[in-house]
C-alpha cells in the first residue's frame, strides 16, 4: 500500500525550481521581501496599528517572479481567455508540466489514463480583482477564477480520466489533497496522481482582515518556535508532486524520490474557538498516520511541523507531537519548520513541507529552522522528547532507514499528516561505455536553442554516468515537438561539442511537422526467426549495457536450468570457443533458445527507452517472443514453452530446407509430387517461398526449380521446419502448452498462420499447431500494412525480415524498416 513519489517541481519565494529550493534551504537562506509594486501600494496600505482602519500591520510577504507569465499557447489557451486566467492556474499548469518531467512521464502517454488531480486551493483574489473591475468582465471569468478549474483544467488539457478535485481546507489543502491522492492510488480509482497545491496573493484585503485578527508578524517572520513568536507572513507559490503506486513505480522503472507509508486527515471538532487548535484531535491525527504507515512513534526521525510561529500554537502542536512519541526514544526526534524560509503559503503550505522533506531525505541532511534566538518558554524542550534543528546538519541515525513526519493543520480545523520514508537503496548501473546520443524537441527554433544552451551547461560538470541518464530521461522521458535537435557524441565532452554546433537543418535540426500535430506513425515490432543467429550476436551491446547483459544472462541462464546448454557460453563464446560455438548455434536447441533470449532481452531494452509497439509479429520462434510481450504468457512460461518447443523440434526426424525465389505457381507444381515428404515452409514474398521436407526430396526439388529457371538456395539447417515432418513434435507441443495459462495478448499479434490480427486467448491447438503450418509473413505485413506506411522496427541479431518485408509493394516502401542490429556491424550503430 505504500505510496511512491515520482516526481516533483515548485516554485517558491525565492526558489523557481526544486533544485533553487534545496540550495535556499540548505544555505538557511531567508526569501522574504516587501510587498512588490505590482501587487498593491504598500505605503498606502500599511500602518503598524493593526486596528487601523482599510490598513494591514504588515510591509512583507514571500512572491514568486513573473507570477502572471503563461505560455497560453503552448498549453492550448487563447490570449484573450488567458488574461482571464487567474494566475494560479497558469502558476499549476506549468509546475504540473515539469512535474511530469521530473518523473520522466511523457504526458501524452496519460491520455485517456485514471490519472487523478488533486489540488489545494482557498484564496481566489484573482476573482477578486475581476469583481472589482466589472468594465473587464467577459465570458471567461467563471473558467478563469473557479477554484474547482485549478484541477478540472488540468485534467482536461492532458485528457485524464480519473478523480479531479479542488480541495479547500485552508493551510492543510495541499496536504489533504496529498492524502485523498493516496487514498485513490490505494484503492485502484487512479492508476496515477498529481497532487498539490497552489496560492497566489495579489489582493490586498485578505491580509487587511488577517492583521484585524492578529495573524501576522509585524516583522514579517515566522519565527516558530521562538520565544518572539508573534503571527505569521503570508506567501505564495506552488508545489506538485506525481504519485504512484510503489509496486507500481518499481515495476515501470521508475525513479522512486521517496515513500509515503501513511497519512491521515481528521477534524479539530468543537476547541476553545473555531480557529484554535485542539491539542486531542492533533494527537490523534498522529497516532491514525503513524498506525496506517505501521511505523512505531520511536522509528520518527524528524517532523516537519506546521510551525507557523504563534506564541500559543507552536507549544500546542509541540506537546502533542511530544505526547504521541513518548519518553522511551534512543535519541530526541528532530523538529523544524520551512515557514521560517519562505512564510506560509497558505493552501501550499503543505506541499511545501513535503517537498522540503523528500529534498532532506535525498541529501541525507536536515536544514535549520531560522529566527530562533530564545526558545519559546511555553515548550519545555529540555523535557520533551524533541530537539529543534537549529544548524543544517546531517540526517539523524542515518544508519537506519530515514523516517519523517509532515503536518499541516487548517485553521478551520482540518488537521493532515504524512508519514514519509527514505526509499530502498538501489545499486546504480556501471557507467555505460556507449556514446551519448540526445534527443531534445521544442514549439519554435528558438525555444529549442534556449533548451541546448540549458543543457549544455547542466552538463559542463557531469561525469559520464549522469550524461548517459540525462540522455535517456530526454530520449524517453519528454514530449516530442515539431522542432527537434539530434547528436551523438562519443563521450561528455564530444557530446558538449555536439550541443555547441549551431542548429543545420537535416544536419542536428528538422522540424518535423507545422501547424497541427501529425498523428504518430504505428510502430510494430517484428521479431526475426531462425536462420539470423551466429555466434557472439549482441555481444558489443551486452559489453556496453549492464541492464542488457543482466536481461539476456538470467534469461539464459533460466534455459540451462530446463535444459542444461551453457547456453551463454555459445551466444558469446570466449577466446577460441568460436568454432565449437559455430557449430552448436545452428542446432535447432540453441537457435531456438538463444533466439528467443536475445530478441527478449532486446524488446525490453527497448521498452526502457520509452518505445512502445502498437502491433506484433514473429517470424516462427519469434511469434513466442512477440506472445511474451504481448502478456500472452510470463516470461518465465515463456522459457518453458521455448525449451520444450525447441526440445521436441530437435528430436523430430532430419531434414532439409530451401529459400526459393520465383513464380509460386510452379513451387506449387512441383511440391505436389511429394505430398508427405515436402511443403511450403514460408510466403516470405510474392517471389520468396521456403520449402520444407526430407533431405531427399528437397534436393530433388531444388534441382527441378533450378531446371525450372528459379532460384532454390539451401538454409543452414537440420531439420525440416514448417514440414509434415514435424507433426509428431506439434501434437506433443499442443499436449504440452494444456498445461501453461495463455491469455488474450495486450498488443494485436499478426498470426504466423493467417496472418490476420491475433486478439482473443491464443489457442493451446493454434500455437501448437504453429511449427507444423506454414509462416505467413506475406499475408501478415499485408494485413499489417493495410492501414498505411509503418515503424517496422525488426528486434533480432540480423535484419532478415526487413529485406524481405521493404518489397511487399509500395505501401512497404513508403513505410519505415529499422533493424536493431546487424551482422558484422557496430551494435550502437
């Protein structure tokens, strides 16, 4: 149930990003400031009489730059709507955009997905302006200024489908919104959440009735904690973080950042007054968090309090945290509060803290809370199991797993709390000794030459195993647009080269479509069957790619537990094996096996690269790769059903087989002089058949095509495939395959047999009966090509069925034929 945070962005007074963040935070940096003027006269407002009549008792708050600028036609949205935007919907639109970026989550890969939105939000001062200025007032204002269109816009702009809400619970908002994010994650509603919040001050008046209250420091500090704690400073910014499910994220690769284990959200009920805290529901609220993460109070490390910095708030939330963590602690838990940096962001606050906790845990260090001189006299500290992190220091008990806690409390009495964690530890993989390739793509020439100039210097000081992630969060990990740069570089330093040349069309620069978006080309994946392996396949690609080594050595090694091979060693055969290798490989029990492994081990690398195939084929074996992929079966049925399919073919009787190129009419001809002996193996073509069948009827066969002026060219094989030869091994393989589960596929398999798309369950007889029946490739790219030009990215150790298939007529030659690798060719090239 555990909750993973996969990515996050902000922008905060005086921190336009989560890196700016860190470094404000890390060097105690305070990012308060008087009022700006282009927010209201603060001289006109201001008088230190905070029961002044029309003033505020207050010159300072925390802003966020350029807090009106929206790139509205980047986010779909007219100029004239746009100037009805309230400014916290533009602030929301693009944070959640670089959100989804940090996560590496291409948004329009979200389409139609249960992706929720959750957003905190309580002022609308935007509104207020547009009311105050009636002469203004058009048709956008109820889209532009509704709290509820924060998440509903979002939601609509990137086409999700899950929960939308706007979540008002003053200064907890964010925080709830967090916990009703998780809450949906847990139970199956959204597959995936944005959560956060938003607050924008650009009205004078909420801070006029929040003087009269007597919420704000004059000084415009919030000093928590201390013993001059006299109201807080009002901020603004926003903060989104992308959740998942932490399974979830660990099987989709994802970067976990940290882990939510628990949280809970209750009400303060009837207290001393409607904004007064009431210490039992805190308590309670704390120990409901801690019991739904199944943390024990004494595993808290830290606690990032609400900390506003009132004099009789501040010792409140104290002794009740001190109440729920108890005496019997190892060492004090560590208390701070981000207040102190930034202000309060009201409806943000929450996010705010826990962006500040998951930066902590990252660094392993804990920045000081600031404006303690003398500890407030109301908090007994040297009695309390607490200790306030006054110095940025290191992590407590970092030895053991990192373990914090974030509260936010509304001051209408909705209280939140978050219970956090450190996420495992992951060995990182060995710096690839590839070179770089980057891919980068923006709306307009110039916003890309921003993008390489931005690139290029994050990368001045980066060694070579963060260049390679950075290459691939941008290869895999972002929205393509129509103007896109491309370069190869054989190290960082060849790479920043490759980044300084200017923009050459056709060259580093294409644009690749104008006006609307072109529809993505389909991308199908066809899988090479027998006759392309050979000795020390992908072996440049296994040296260089620990993840693809990894893959294609457990696969491997998962055949030798069913059928004992060392099937490795012949793939990649060492100094002086090569020979011995040679022969082996064209068995029918390594080629099939080691096949099937490699073309696996391929596709998933691939799929790590954030490609994804809308279609499927197989050419023979490597209709089991595609079934594999597709979810038909497990990888680990997979292995079985490959070990046993190869077992069976190896003991079927001898054979031969030939490539014939010519008139099919006259294969058909002469095969029907030998009705138990021989057939069509392949429709490779309308000019490319393979026969099938006993030694000697094949050789009598090739002679007659020969004499006939066709072309019949012998395969490197020993047994006869696609023949009646094999009808013993497809009977017993069907017995066989009764036994393992095959479920409908997740991508349409064109059928080796048909070639018609494969949607249902494949059939226990049909997949049995596949190595007795001819492959019908040209019928499949056919019917696969019948919608117009294609991808056809052919995953195998030599592009067989791209030289067959970029012949099928003209549609095939209109269409894209990548192969993966070739034979007697660099892997990476």
């Amino acid at each position: 149930d555990a909750i993973a945070v996969v990515g996050m962005a902000c922008r905060f007074p005086g921190a336009p990003d989560v890196a700016a963040f860190w470094n404000l935070l890390a060097e105690g940096r305070n990012a308060i400031s008087e009022v700006p003027p282009d927010r209201w006269d603060k001289a006109a407002f201001y008088d230190p009489d905070p029961q002044a009549a029309d003033r505020m008792s207050t010159r300072w708050g925390g802003f966020v730059d350029a807090v009106g600028d929206f790139d509205a036609d980047f986010f779909g949205v007219s100029p004239r709507e746009a100037v009805s935007m309230d400014p916290q919907q533009r602030l929301l639109m693009h944070t959640a955009w670089e959100a989804l970026e940090d996560a590496a989550i291409v948004p329009s890969a979200l389409r139609g997905t249960r992706t929720g939105v959750y957003v905190g939000a309580s002022t609308f001062d935007y509104c207020q302006l547009q009311l105050h200025q009636p002469h203004g007032i058009d048709g956008y204002l109820g889209t532009g200024t509704t709290n509820c269109i924060l998440a509903n816009r979002l939601s609509y702009f990137l086409d999700l489908r899950g929960p939308s809400l706007a979540i008002d619970t003053a200064c907890s908002s964010s925080l709830v919104a967090v916990h009703l994010a998780c809450q949906s994650l847990r139970s199956g509603e959204s597959t995936l959440a944005l959560a956060g919040g938003v607050n924008v001050i650009v009205w004078p008046w909420v801070s006029v009735a929040f003087s009269k209250a007597g919420f704000m420091a004059p000084d415009g500090r919030c000093k928590a904690f201390d013993s001059r704690a006299d109201g807080y400073v009002r901020s603004e910014g926003v903060g989104v973080v992308v959740l998942k499910r932490l399974a979830d994220a660990l099987a989709d690769g994802d970067r976990v950042q940290a882990v939510i284990l628990g949280s809970a959200v209750n009400q303060d009920g009837r207290s001393n007054g409607l904004a007064a805290p009431n210490p039992r529901a805190q308590v309670a609220v704390l120990r409901a968090a801690l019991a739904d993460a199944q943390v024990e109070p004494g595993a808290l490390q830290y606690v990032e309090a609400h900390g506003t910095g009132t004099r009789l708030g501040d010792p409140i939330e104290v002794k009740s945290l001190a109440e729920v963590l108890g005496n019997e602690r190892a060492f004090p838990c560590r208390l701070g509060s981000v207040k102190s940096n930034i202000g309060h962001l009201e409806a943000a606050a929450g996010v705010a803290s826990l962006i500040k906790v998951v930066l902590s845990l990252r660094h392993r260090a804990l920045p000081a809370t600031l404006h303690v001189e003398t500890p407030n006299p109301l908090i007994p500290f040297d009695r309390l199991p607490v200790e306030l992190q006054r110095q940025t220091g290191v992590w407590p008990a970092a030895g053991e797993r990192m373990v914090a806690g974030v509260s936010s409390f509304g001051f209408g009495g909705t209280n939140a709390h978050l219970v956090i964690a450190a996420p495992s530890p992951a060995e990182p993989d060995p710096a690839p000794v590839t070179a770089h390739a980057i891919v980068l793509s923006a709306r307009s020439r110039s916003a890309l030459e921003r993008q390489i100039h931005h690139v290029r210097a994050a990368l001045g000081g980066a060694d070579e195993r963060a260049v390679a992630d950075v290459c691939h969060t941008l290869r895999a990990g972002r929205e393509r647009f129509a103007h896109r740069f491309a370069a190869v570089g054989a190290d960082r330093d060849g790479l920043l080269d490759a980044l300084g040349q200017p923009l050459e069309a056709d060259v580093n620069y294409a644009v690749a479509q104008e006006g609307r978006r072109r529809r993505r080309p389909r991308i199908a994946w066809l899988f090479t069957g027998q006759g392309s392996q050979f000795p020390g396949m992908a072996r440049a690609l296994a040296e260089a790619h620990e993840p693809f080594r990894r893959d294609l050595t457990e696969l491997a090694a998962a055949v030798d537990s069913h059928l004992s091979l060392d099937l490795l060693a012949t793939m990649l055969p060492a100094k002086g094996g090569e020979a011995s290798a040679r022969e082996k490989i064209d068995e029918t029990i390594y080629t099939q096996t080691s096949l099937f492994c490699l073309e696996l081990a391929l596709a998933r690398l691939l799929e790590s690269l954030g490609l994804r195939p809308d279609v499927l084929f197989g050419h023979s074996i490597g209709e089991l790769v595609a079934a594999c992929v597709a979810g038909v079966f497990s990888a680990d049925d997979g292995i079985r059903i490959v070990c046993e399919r190869a077992r069976l073919m190896q003991a079927s009787p001898p054979g031969k087989m030939a490539a014939v190129t010519g008139d099919r009419a006259v294969i058909r001809e002469l095969l029907a002089g030998y009705p138990k002996s021989a057939a069509v193996a392949a429709h490779n073509g309308p000019t490319q058949t393979v026969i099938s069948g006993r030694p000697a009827s094949i050789d009598a066969l090739c002679e007659k095509l020969t004499a006939r002026g066709l072309k019949a060219v012998p395969l490197a094989v020993t047994r006869a495939f696609h023949s009646p030869l094999m009808a013993d091994a497809a009977a017993a393989f069907a017995r066989f395959l009764e036994a393992i589960p095959l479920r409908a596929p997740s991508i349409p398999i064109h059928s080796n047999t048909t070639g018609a798309v494969q949607r249902e369950a494949m059939a226990t007889r049909r997949t049995g009966g596949q190595i007795l029946a001819p492959v019908c490739f040209e019928e499949a790219m056919g019917g696969l090509l019948a919608g117009g030009p294609a991808t056809c990215i052919e995953i195998g150790p030599n592009p067989v069925l791209t030289a067959l298939g970029i012949s099928l007529g003209e549609v095939a030659a209109a269409s894209t034929w990548l192969p993966t690798l070739r034979r007697k060719r660099d892997d990476w090239k």
